[in-house]
C-alpha cells in the first residue's frame, strides 16, 4: 500500500473541517424569528376595520349628505381616538417578552384615520366651517399621541431565534412552524407562568408563541408610525393658523375695520387698471388634485400593507371567528344608527309635507310614500277592533247560553221583561220588572 503524502493528507483534514463549519453555521442560520404574543382582540377583527373603511369613505366622498354624515362622523372619529388611546396604553403597560398583536390593530385605524384627515378637513367647508372643528383639533392630537406611543412600543419588541421545536424537528419557514409544540427557548410564555399583562385579564390571557410577522415587521411599522407623525403635525400646525385667523377676524378685524374704515377704491382718472398677468394652471392643478391624490396613494398603501399582514397566518392565530357576537354586532349597531338616522330625516319630511302637500325631492317622496303605508295599515286596524256593528246587535239584547230557546219556554216573556233594549224604549226603570 502506497503511503500518503503529507500535503495530500492536510489538504483533506482542512476541506473536512471547512466542511464542518458550513455546516455548523448553517445549522444555526436555520430556524425562524418568533415572539410570545397576545393574538389580536375582536375590537379590531376583519368586521371592524371593514366597518371603519366604509365610515372613513362615507365621511370624505358624502360630506354633503347631512344625514347619512350626521350617522358616521360619529363613528368615524370615536374608533381611532379609542385605538389610539389604547396604543398610549399598551405603551404606558408595556411588558418584557411579550408583545401585544393589537399594536397592528390600533396602528392601522390611526393611520389610515390621521391620513384622511387632511384630505376632509383641508378640502371640505363642511368640517372646516363647522362649530366641531376645534373637536377636530384635539382628535388630531390624541392621534398624534397614540402614533408615537406606538411607534415606541414597535420599537421595543425584540424577536427570539427558533430553531427546533419540542421534538427537535428543525423550523425551517413561517408555514412549517408548529404552534403550541415550539418553547423556542423561551422561559416562560403561557397563562400560567406568564409573562402577565394589566389589559389581558380574565379570557383575553391566552398568550402564545407565534412567528414574527413578515409582511409588515416591528422594524417597518416603528418607520411608519414615525412617518405617519409628519401630517398629523403638518394638519395641526395648519388648523391653528386658520383657527387664530378667523379668531382675529371676529374680534379684531372688525374693530380693526371700524377704526380704519373702508378701504379706498378712488383712482386717479387718467389711470387704466393693470392687466392681470397670465397664470399657469399647473399650481391650481397641483393644489387642488396633488395633495388628495398623494394622500389617497398613501392610505391605499398602508391599508393594502396592513390588511395582508392582519390577514397573515401567524397574525390571525387564535383570533376570533368572524361568526362571533363580537365581530358583526358593530357593523349591526352601526346600520341601526344609520337607520336611525334616516328615519328622524324621514320624520321631518312627513311633517314638511303634512304642512305644505305637493313637495319636490326624494324625501318628500319618501315622505308620501310612507304616510299611505301609514294610512293602509290605520284602516287594517279599525276594521279590526271596530266594534260597532255588534254592539248595536247581539250586544243590545238580553244574554243567552247555546240552546236556552229550546230548554226554557217562558224565554219570551223573561226578554220582553228584562231586556235592555226594550226597557230603554219604554223608559222604565232598571226595576221595573222585579
């Protein structure tokens, strides 16, 4: 047997121990990035955020309906000052090791809310120029709150390496991932041991370990929450000044004027006015249809991004069923509010109409319509409980039982003798007979 060159001997020792350590580190390269997490609460469940889309595009494109506006601002602006409440919450709250998957949740109705503000405020006199634009103010504050406390709270989540489930299998990708079978080196993550949180209590404890979500991370979320502060600022800074100038503009400029006087229009008469100089329509264009369609753009965006990472199966783990009292009562709450609405619209056409008959427009219309249901149904009613007929009949004789004709032959003379007919058309007494 020939004997081995030293060099060749080397050689293979140095390729086995490269080989060994490319494996080793992809060995530990293998495994996904996993948390220990509450799974997401009803209060933001598919129903929910779909009910708040409608109110949001309600809000901005019917603006002029005073009916079906009056039904949804309401609505519209109490669900993101209520998540962005809960985001200052779960921030003040926030918990080592654990993470609470309503971040996704109440970031996603703030920002699609702080987002369409600009757009209804700035664009719409009907907001502007009513008495709740100061309401408008504040609501933009306690969202500009709620963004930072969760752009903080994003920030702080840290994600753990999981290799092996409990078996030893290896983990490989987000869908092979085995919920409930992976402690992924965790200490404790249960409802037993923990971790513990002040707003999960009762039923809402069940904690879990569950991957990472991939389609929007903690680190793109913190980003966009951070970036989502800029027009919130941006409306703030802009209402303010238009709210101290008609400020001024009530008070001062009118005492302003008073002192001044008008404004003189005398020219000099040999002095033709100057022509107005020709404008471009580019920055009209650019003002007028610019800010919308970037806005629009941008919550098209987020709501795309954050209804794909909601919909994603680590996100949607132990969420409850759309079937559930707790997903469609607010969508049904809201169509009763709605209807409600309507119909104090309706009442008040029917009274414009009962006052001046003959009015033009759908809700007069409705309002006719509605008075013949009105009048079908009266008559249904009084034909019957109308009692007329058999009070002045059978009612007005003397009471018998089924076959007392037959048993008792003085019948006749017992009638004419105590019958209430008979005796009031004859004017005796009720004892006359006796």
């Amino acid at each position: 047997m020939p004997a081995v060159s030293p060099v060749s001997a080397l050689n293979f020792l140095t390729a086995r121990a490269n080989d060994a350590a490319s494996n080793a580190s992809s060995t530990s390269a293998q495994g996904i990035q996993v948390v220990c997490a509450w799974p997401v609460s009803s209060q933001y469940g598919p129903s929910s955020r779909v009910l708040y889309y409608i109110l949001i595009c309600t809000c901005v494109f019917a603006r002029k309906a005073d009916w079906l506006r009056n039904a949804c601002v309401g609505l519209a602006l109490l669900l993101p000052v209520t998540a962005a409440l809960h985001g200052i919450v779960l921030s003040a709250v926030h918990t080592d090791g654990a993470v609470d998957m309503d971040v996704y949740g109440a970031f996603q109705l703030c920002a699609i809310g702080v987002l369409a503000a600009p757009v209804a405020v700035r664009h719409s006199t009907t907001y502007f120029n009513d008495p709740g634009r100061n309401l408008i103010f504040v609501w933009t504050v306690v969202l500009l709150s709620g963004l930072i406390s969760l752009a903080v709270e994003f920030y702080r989540i840290n994600t753990t390496l999981c290799q092996n489930d409990n078996f030893g299998n290896p983990i490989t990708s987000v869908r092979s991932f085995p919920y409930g079978n992976a402690n992924c080196t965790f200490p404790r993550c249960s409802t037993e041991e923990g971790p513990f949180s002040p707003v999960r209590g009762g039923a809402a404890n069940n904690i879990y370990i569950i991957p990472a979500p991939t389609r929007l991370t903690f680190r793109t979320a913190t980003l966009l929450a951070a970036a989502c502060c800029i027009p919130a600022i941006l409306l703030l800074v802009s209402m303010w000044f238009k709210i101290l100038e008609s400020i001024w503009n009530s008070n001062d400029g009118v005492l302003h004027r008073h002192q001044t006087g008008p404004p003189s229009t005398d020219s000099p008469p040999s002095s033709d006015p100057p022509p107005e100089p020709k404008r471009s329509p580019i920055p009209h264009l650019i003002r007028s249809y610019g800010e919308p369609t970037f806005f629009t753009l941008t919550i098209l965006t987020i709501l795309l991004l954050g209804e794909l990472n909601l919909f994603s199966p680590q996100v949607r783990y132990q969420q409850e069923p759309l079937g559930n009292i707790g997903q469609w009562s607010p969508l049904a709450g809201t169509i009763l509010g709605i209807i409600g609405s309507l119909y104090l619209l309706l009442t008040q056409a029917i009274t414009e109409e009962k006052h001046a008959p003959g009015g033009e427009g759908l809700g007069r219309r409705s309002a006719r319509g509605a008075m013949e249901v009105g009048e079908w149904f009266g008559n249904v009613a009084r034909k019957v409980f109308d009692d007329s007929e058999f009070r002045r009949g059978k009612a007005m004789g003397y009471p018998e039982v089924p076959g007392e004709r037959e048993r008792n032959p003085g019948l006749g003379d017992t009638i004419s003798i105590y019958s209430p007919s008979i005796r009031r058309g004859s004017g005796g007494s009720d004892d006359s007979g006796r």
